[in-house]
C-alpha cells in the first residue's frame, strides 16, 4: 500500500529527491578512484640504451651518451600514463676540457606503465627534437653502451 498526496503515490517523489544523492554518491567513488593515482614504482628500470632509478619522488635518466634528471613524481593516470619535465645533457667520450660547457636541457618525459614494462619517450622542449622512445623493465640493469669517441 503507497501513501497519496493529491492522487499520487509519494514514492517517485522520494526518488526525486534520493537521485542526486545517489548520483553524487557514485560521482564521488569515481572521484575517489582518480584520486588514487599510481605511480611509477621505485627501483632501478633497465633497457636497451636507457636506465631510469626512480627514488623518493624523484628519477635519474642514464643514455648512452646523455644524462638527465627529473625532479616529480611520475604519478599515473587510471590509463597508466605520465608527463613530466625535466633535464637532458648531452655527453661525448673522451676527456673533459677545463673550460668545456655542457648544459641542461628542458626535456619532457611521456610515457606509460603496462605490468612492469615502462615505455618512456624523451622529447627536448626547445627545439622539440625526439631523443628517443625506450622500453624499460622494473629491477633489471640497463644495457648501456658510453660514449668512446670524443669530438
């Protein structure tokens, strides 16, 4: 038996007023999903060419012939992407003059996160020169070849 009010049942006027709860009540879980963002694990993440060492919000970025750093959290998106900036700074083999000038340079840092494969892209912010897309996996050593020749 429904209670009426000037001939209706008053039920759909509870689910009126209940709908926007509910609404809101799911609008904040998935708010809350997003909010527990992922992050790039800490630990040595180990390719061909490229070695990343992730630790305390914070990366080291090893090439064969360049170095970098990046001084954010790689926090994840739910699709297991991040975007970053930091530095990229060439390197050559041989010695180092005394008055030699090597400087950083903005890079961005893209990439995404699938199991324990990393892929990252490296991209100079300046002249938007793509070093190079790597595939780094989690705890394992990178397979670096130094710089031999000078210039």
């Amino acid at each position: 038996m429904t209670v009426q009010d000037s001939g209706r049942p008053i039920r759909p006027a509870l689910m009126i007023i209940m709908m926007p709860l509910l609404l809101l009540g799911v609008w904040q879980s998935d708010e809350g999903r997003r909010g527990k963002l992922k992050r790039v694990p800490d630990g040595v993440w180990g390719g061909e060419h490229m070695g990343l060492w992730v630790e305390k919000g914070r990366a080291r970025v090893e090439y064969d012939c360049a170095r970098g750093t990046i001084e954010e959290r790689l926090t994840l998106d739910r699709r297991g992407r991040f975007n970053v900036k930091g530095t990229h700074r060439k390197e050559h083999g041989g010695p180092v003059r005394i008055d030699e000038q090597s400087a950083d340079q903005p890079a961005g840092y893209t990439g995404t996160l699938v199991g324990q494969t990393l892929t990252i892209t490296v991209t100079l912010q300046d002249t938007h020169e793509t070093i190079g897309t790597f595939r780094l996996m989690h705890n394992q050593e990178p397979l670096l070849v130094k710089c031999l020749s000078a210039r």
